[in-house]
C-alpha cells in the first residue's frame, strides 16, 4: 500500500528506496520509489519469478542492468526482460525505466519469504525458497 510502503536497500546495499504493491493499478503494479524515479513491474512478477527460481532449482546470477544494458546470459535481469518468460516480454512498465529489476525486485522477495539473496557490492544471486 502507498501508505505502507516497505523500506529496502538496492541488493548492492548502496541505495535505500521504498516499494509497495497497487492492485488498483492497470495492470496491478509492483510500484518502486527510487531517489526521484518511480519505477513499475507487473505484480505478478513476484509469483512468476518464485515460480522460475524454484524450476531453476539453484543459485541464480541476479545480473541486474538498466533497461538500454544488456543483462548477463541466465540472470534474472535476462529472464525478466526474455520473450519466453510468462509475460512474453519485459515485466517494467515505465518504458525508460523497465531495466533494475532484479535490483529492486530481489529485496522484496526476500522480506516475503520467497528467496533468499546473497547481496555483494558487484553481482548478487537468488534462489527461492
């Protein structure tokens, strides 16, 4: 809720922002405040991505990468923005703003119980849980 929101830290632990969920968004976002930026994901990302790491069954490179970088092979950031993931495509909204998933996302799924993440200053890697 916007009233709510959780306080979390980038998984570089560099940079703190807030994030909440908003059902009454079309499509019902995943809403990350960051510095002046508000960034948004599709809500279901949290289930597809707990999903995902579960088939995956292991640690995964968190790769996190601004929407114009191109994610390493097999990251998050990659799966998040593949045409094969169960969105067809990219889970950000904002065009401009679509990349940083993994970094923002990550954080959240760890405060619900989903995953656990290995946050390190370069890289960073998840698994469900």
């Amino acid at each position: 809720m916007r009233r709510n929101p959780w306080t979390l830290k980038t998984t570089d632990g560099k940079s703190e922002y807030r994030a909440f969920r908003d059902v009454t968004l079309d499509p019902p976002s995943l809403v990350v405040l960051a510095g002046g930026s508000e960034l948004r994901y599709r809500l279901r990302c949290l289930e597809d991505l707990h999903e995902m790491l579960k088939e995956h069954g292991g640690w995964m490179p968190l790769g996190g990468a601004g929407e114009k970088e191109q994610p390493p092979a097999g990251s998050v950031e990659a799966w998040a923005r593949a045409r094969g993931n169960p969105v067809g495509g990219w889970y950000g909204l904002k065009e401009g703003r679509r990349g940083d998933f993994a970094t923002y996302v990550a954080p959240i799924m760890e405060v619900l119980n989903l995953a656990e993440v290995q946050h390190t200053p370069l890289g960073g890697r998840m698994r469900a849980v």
